[in-house]
C-alpha cells in the first residue's frame, strides 16, 4: 500500500506519503524517537509491527514527508471495529504517535 497525499499543515503544503511496513523501512523505525512521556500515550511501532506479522487484520502504516519517517499508525481491521461502528468496511485507527524530534508541526491534525 503506497499513497501520497498532498496536505495543508500550518499554513504549507506538503506531500506525505503513507507506507505500510515492510522489512526494507526497519531502520527507519529503529531510529523513530518517542519519549517515555509520549509512551504513556500510545504504542510503540515495534509493538504493532510485531501484531501485524502475526495477524492479517492489523496494519502498520508509517507516514513519510520528504523521506523522512515522522508518524506512525496502525489500522486495525478485525472484530475490535464492531465496538465503534456497524459499518463492514470500517478501520480503528491505533497507536498514532509522532517522532518526538518533529512534535507541533501539524502532522496530528
């Protein structure tokens, strides 16, 4: 799954590109930098990656801007969904963190 988006943050226009993990992006997570304070927050991209090896409906997705890995979500297909919504064909968004060195720029918004 590769797609680009063109989005507005804070008054620029940028191309963000959402990649779903694979092995090639490794060493880009491993130099992802969450801190202990934003961990108490959300989930690691480790931890997801390794749910997403082991079951089909949970995706890890890594948003670049200009080749630089900067956020980080998974989307979870699987039963979990039925809690929020009746729709089939619906997504739970999970574990959405920002890499701490480019925190407030809009990329949460």
């Amino acid at each position: 799954m590769m797609r680009a988006y063109t989005i507005i943050l804070q008054e620029r226009v940028t191309f963000l590109k959402l990649k779903e993990y694979r092995s090639t992006y490794h060493q880009d997570v491993r130099d992802y930098v969450q801190t202990e304070e934003l961990l108490r927050y959300t989930g690691t991209p480790q931890d997801n990656i390794a749910i997403s090896a082991t079951t089909p409906t949970h995706h890890s997705i890594l948003v670049y801007e200009k080749n630089q890995l900067v956020c980080f979500f998974a989307l979870d297909e699987g039963a979990l969904k039925l809690q929020y919504s009746s729709e089939p064909s619906a997504f739970v968004l999970r574990s959405f963190s920002t890499d701490a060195r480019y925190l407030r720029r809009g990329y949460g918004k």
